[in-house]
C-alpha cells in the first residue's frame, strides 16, 4: 500500500494556516477539527512549517497564557519532513517513528497535496495485515 491510496479513501484536504496566525487561532482549528497538527502555508501552497498540539503546549508550559498571542512562525517546526503519494505505508510509518513526529504532509510538485497522521497509517496497516491474514487462511482451506 502506498500513500495515494490512502489519500483516496481520506481525501487530500489539510487543515492550514499562515504563518502569521496566533496560537490561539491554531489551537482552535486543532480543538474544532479534532485533529493534531496543522501544516503552514505560504500564498503559494508551499509547506513552511508544521505546528503540532505538543508546540503549543511546550509554548504555554515556557511562557503562559501570553503565548496564545504569538504566531505560528515563533513554534513552528521549519523542517517539516514530507512523503510523496507513491512512497509505500511502510517507510511512512519507519520516518514517523525514526522522526519521533505523527504528521507527515504529502508534497506533490511542490504543492501541498495530503497528510498522513499515525492514526491513518495505523488504520490502513492493520486492515492491510488482515487482507493478508485472510488471504493466506483461505489459502491453507482451499489448498
Ligand atoms: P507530532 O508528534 O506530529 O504531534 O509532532 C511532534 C513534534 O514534531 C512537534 O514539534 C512537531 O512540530 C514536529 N513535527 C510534526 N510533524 C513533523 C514532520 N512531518 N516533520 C518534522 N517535524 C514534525
């Protein structure tokens, strides 16, 4: 399995921001959209940095409450580490781990085209090892 096939049954809409927006702004899309991390953008679509829901907390734990007012391009993760959509699930999953992160933002031509977070390669792994589980019992049966 490869990451264009994930990005067919999730779909390829990321959660963005400028690099100008407060914390406050981005911790209220992570709470709305349920979701980790958000990828900032620049006007032309290109990755900047990455601002995951732990830089807002070590942000708030080094400076209090006044940092909700700073922006994104004070906490933000410079170099953001992408896949392209034919890298397999596999080397996904061995960067994320390797890299310690949970988001990795898909880059196609230089343009922002998907992210694949550790619950979405969790997801598509497992259901990979049971197609795999089932293919090989109803090898044993019929054999
Ligand atoms: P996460 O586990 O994704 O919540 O992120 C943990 C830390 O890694 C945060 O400091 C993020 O800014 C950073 N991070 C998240 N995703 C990436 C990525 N794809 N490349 C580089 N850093 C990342």
């Amino acid at each position: 399995m490869n990451v264009a096939s994930i990005l067919k049954t999730k779909g390829s809409d990321v959660a963005t921001a400028p690099r100008g927006a407060t914390l406050a702004q981005v911790a209220a899309v992570l709470a709305n959209r349920r979701i980790g991390a958000i990828v900032i953008v620049d006007g032309g679509g290109h990755v900047e940095g990455i601002v995951s829901e732990r830089d807002i907390i070590k942000a708030i734990a080094a400076r209090g409450a006044q940092s909700l007012g700073e922006p994104a391009s004070e906490i933000m993760t410079r170099n953001v580490v992408t896949c392209q959509p034919g890298e397999s699930l596999d080397d996904v999953m061995a960067t994320m781990t390797s890299g310690r992160f949970r988001h990795v933002p898909v880059v196609e031509n230089g343009r922002l085209a998907g992210i694949v977070s550790i619950g979405d390669a969790v997801k598509h792994h497992i259901a990979e090892v049971e197609q795999e589980a089932d293919a090989l019992k109803s090898y044993v049966l019929t054999g």
